[in-house]
C-alpha cells in the first residue's frame, strides 16, 4: 500500500504546497492543527505528515508526545515563512521592474542640460530600432 504525505500549514501558505502537489489541511492555531493531526493519524494510508512550526509549537504537550509514540504517521515540523520582512521584498521587485520599463531612472541631476537619461536594455534596444528606420526612410541625395 502507497503511503501519502500530508501538510498542515496555515491558510496563507497552503496554495504553495498544493501547487507542489501535496495536500494541505489548513489549520489556524493549535486546536485546529491537532483536530486535523488525530484524523490524519487515524487514517492508515498517512505515511507523513509534515507540520508548519508554528502550529507545533501550539500543541498541547500531551498530544504532541502521543504523536511521536507512534509509528505511523510520521510527524516532521518545517519552518514557516516570516511575512514581516515582505516589505523590503517588495520594494526590490517594483525596483527591478521600473528599471526594466525605464521608469524614473534618470541619471542626472535636475537642470543639468548636459546630462542623459539612463534607459533599461529593452529601451536602449528600442531606440536603436527607431534610430535605424528613420535613417532609413530618409530620402538619398543624388550627386549629379
């Protein structure tokens, strides 16, 4: 018989792990991860059962021994991500990404008549095209 493997992680990191894959029961504190802990010890096609660390933490004592009496399944703790840190996360994407486009990087002071604005790879490359078919539409004088 094939043993499965199960996830009980929060809501908010479920979707990772179902993209995986794996199937994830989502629990909220350490009532509901233990609730779904005893039904996925009770069912014997469990082989094991990996929990988010936060929600190990949150289990009664007693409980989290009994589960580790057992043989099956087996009960292994991840760590969770840390949402705290998103911020700077994000910022460095919207950087990347206003690069890319060429939005806002100028790389001059303001007033300098002297100075040229600095454009993404995509932008320079657009230039050039531009650059070329103007050339090449212009009408050729002939010396005569």
């Amino acid at each position: 018989m094939a043993l499965s493997v199960r996830v009980v992680c929060r809501p908010e990191i479920a979707p990772g792990f179902e993209l995986a894959g794996l199937r994830a029961d989502t629990a909220v504190d350490g009532a509901s991860a233990r609730a779904r802990l005893a039904a996925l010890a009770a069912d014997p096609a469990v082989g094991v059962v990996l929990i988010e660390d936060r929600l190990q933490r949150a289990l009664p004592a007693d409980f989290a021994q009994r589960l580790e009496r057992q043989e099956r399944p087996l009960v292994a703790p991840f760590p969770g991500p840390r949402f705290e840190a998103a911020g700077a996360g994000e910022e460095a994407v919207l950087e990347i990404l206003r690069r890319a486009i060429g939005y806002g990087c100028a790389c001059h002071e303001p007033g300098d008549p002297h100075a040229r604005r600095r454009r993404s790879r995509r932008g320079q490359r657009h230039a050039r095209r531009q650059a070329q078919r103007t050339r090449a539409r212009r009408p050729r004088r002939v010396a005569g």
